[in-house]
C-alpha cells in the first residue's frame, strides 16, 4: 500500500513536470509573422535588417524566435489571408512591409502588436493617428524620402530643364503623397508639372510614350507599380532620350538615372530595434513614435546616362555612395 502510494506520487509529480515543461516550451519560442507586399529590393533589404537586429538581440529565428515569412507577391487577396493567418494563429508581433501590407494586417488586427517599415505616409494611410503617438497597434519607420534633394539633383544635372513628369500609380496612397508633394516642390523650382497614372505595370510603356514630347525629365517616386514596372519604363526614357530621377536607391539599379534615396537596409535594422523594445514589454506600440531616417546615399546609374547620351559632371561621381554600371 505504502509503496503504491509512493508510486502514485511520483506518477502525478512526474506528469505535473511534463505537462508544465510542455508548456514552457511553447510560451519560449515567440511567433512573428511577416507580411512583404512583394519582392523588390528595398523591401527585401529592410527584411533583412530587421531579422539581424534581431539576432543581435538574441532572438534567433528557429531558436527562441518562429518566423513565419509571407511574400504576396503584389496581391491584395494574397494580402488579406495572410493577415488572417497570423491573427488565426496568434503570433506574438507583425512585421509588415510597404503600405498595402501595413493596411492589410492593420484591418485584421487591432490587438496584435504591428510594426511596420517602407511606408511612406502611416497617417495618410490611416494606419496611426499621428506620427508622434500612434494611438493603435501600429508603429514603426516610415521610408518618406527627400524628394526636395531628389529633384534638386535633376535640377544640378539638367539645369534647362522646364516641365516634369511625375509617373505613379493613383491607387497607391504612398505615391498620391509623394506625387502632390513632387509637385509642389516642381512648382517651387520654376518647372511645369504633368502626371503620368498608371494602374497597372502594363500601362507604363504607353503612358511614358505618350508624355515624352511633353516633358523633359521623369520622376518615380517608391511606388511599388512603378519600381515593377522600371525595365519597361527604361526602354521608353532611353529610346526618347529622358533622365528618370527615382525615389530609391533600387530603382536607379533597374533603370534610372540617379537618386538621393534611404538605405533601406539602415530602415529595417531601426525597425527591428523597435520590435526588440516590444519582445521586452519595454514598449507598446500606442506609445511609440514612427521613426524615420535621415541619412541618404547618392546612387547614379552610368549605363543609363550613357543611353541616354549624358555624362555625370565629376563631382558627382566623387560624391555618389554607389555607382551602377562601372
Ligand atoms: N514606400 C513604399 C510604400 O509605402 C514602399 C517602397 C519602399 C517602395 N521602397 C520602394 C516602392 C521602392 C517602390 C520602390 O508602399
């Protein structure tokens, strides 16, 4: 008898560890769920940076960390069952990539701590309610660019320059922002402005055509129709002849002439910094401004300008951070 109930013990204080271990080892490992938009580089590098910091940070992917990576390949549907997802199995903390992303999770979740990285405008696109104190579960680094030093550039390669053309995808709140403020900027430096819309990555060509009598410089800023959309949008600019002046770093590499643009790798480590200071409980994401970066690289594309029959003045060059096409 004795001895049964000493058995019955160790049984229950065995099955007692067990289960508790069970259960620790699932509250240890912390679930991120990751929502890209679409593979481009900016959105690849800033990726890429946030899970560094992470492991820097300790928290490493397969370790003490899941993540569980989406890609949507541009779609919307892709976008809002991916967002579900992650809210059906309760990750710990989104990371969500470029504005459509942002908005997809942020309509699916209004618990779950979001940040977010490469969104141009997170007011604009109602994901917080100012950049200061967000107010709901989303912050993050915003990737709104200096469009003033972007189009002071073409103004110091191409001084005769008179009328621009702004090309964007009018669905795209990131791109309506940066367009109006292309504008306003254009104005400010004497030139005339006309848009280009485009709704699809099929449009470019004939929408670039069709205003290359009427304009003597493209702009592109981070509209991810437009950065799809680049190699075509080349072929248009240098057969006419016109400088395209982009807002990343990466459109320049797939077809523009030059940029001052963000390091969206930079963008993506301050992010993760961010989501470390969540993981903690140091912070919640209601509390934490929206970051940004001001620290700019210069990037001209050589190949491009000489299609184009142009030759960068060589200060220029000395100043570029990176030089495509040497
Ligand atoms: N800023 C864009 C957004 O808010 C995303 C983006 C970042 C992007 N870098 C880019 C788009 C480069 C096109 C090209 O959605």
């Amino acid at each position: 008898m004795k001895s049964l109930s000493k058995m019955l013990v160790i049984v229950v204080v065995l099955s007692v560890l067990l289960v508790s271990q069970a259960v620790f080892a699932q509250e240890d490992v912390i679930n991120i769920g990751v929502l890209q938009l679409v593979e481009h580089a900016s959105l690849d590098d800033a990726y890429r940076g946030f899970v560094d910091v992470l492991k820097d940070a300790g928290y490493e992917d397969g370790k003490n960390i899941k993540i569980d990576y989406q890609n949507a390949q541009a779609d919307q549907s892709n976008l809002v069952t991916m967002s579900e997802r992650f809210v059906k199995d309760k990750v710990d903390l989104i990371l969500a990539i470029a504005t459509p992303a942002a908005q997809a999770v942020a309509a699916a979740t209004t618990d779950i701590p979001i940040l977010i990285t490469a969104v141009t405008d997170p007011v604009m696109a109602r994901l917080a309610e100012s950049m200061e104190k967000p107010g709901t579960n989303v912050s993050g680094t915003t990737d709104a660019g200096p469009i003033d030093k972007q189009l002071g550039l073409l103004k110091e390669l191409f001084p005769e320059v008179k009328t621009l053309g702004i090309l964007f995808n009018s669905s795209e709140v990131n791109s309506e922002v940066q367009a109006k403020q292309a504008e306003e900027i254009a104005l400010e430096l004497g030139w005339e402005v006309r848009f280009g819309t485009i709704t699809s990555v099929n449009d470019i060509e004939q929408v670039a055509n069709s205003m290359a009598g009427k304009v003597d410089a493209f702009y592109a800023p981070t509209d991810n129709t437009i950065a799809s959309a680049m190699p075509n949008l080349a072929k248009v600019a240098e057969e006419k002849k016109i400088p395209v002046i982009c807002g990343a770093p990466e459109m320049i590499s797939a077809g523009g002439l030059a940029t001052i643009g963000l390091d969206y790798y930079k963008l993506g480590r301050q992010t993760g910094e961010m989501a470390v200071r969540v993981l903690k409980g140091e912070a919640v994401p209601e509390e934490m401004p929206i970051e940004s970066l001001t620290d700019t690289d210069l990037i001209v594309n050589l190949d491009f300008a000489k299609a184009i029959g142009y030759t960068f003045p060589q200060e220029i060059l000395d100043k570029a951070t990176k030089i495509i096409g040497e």
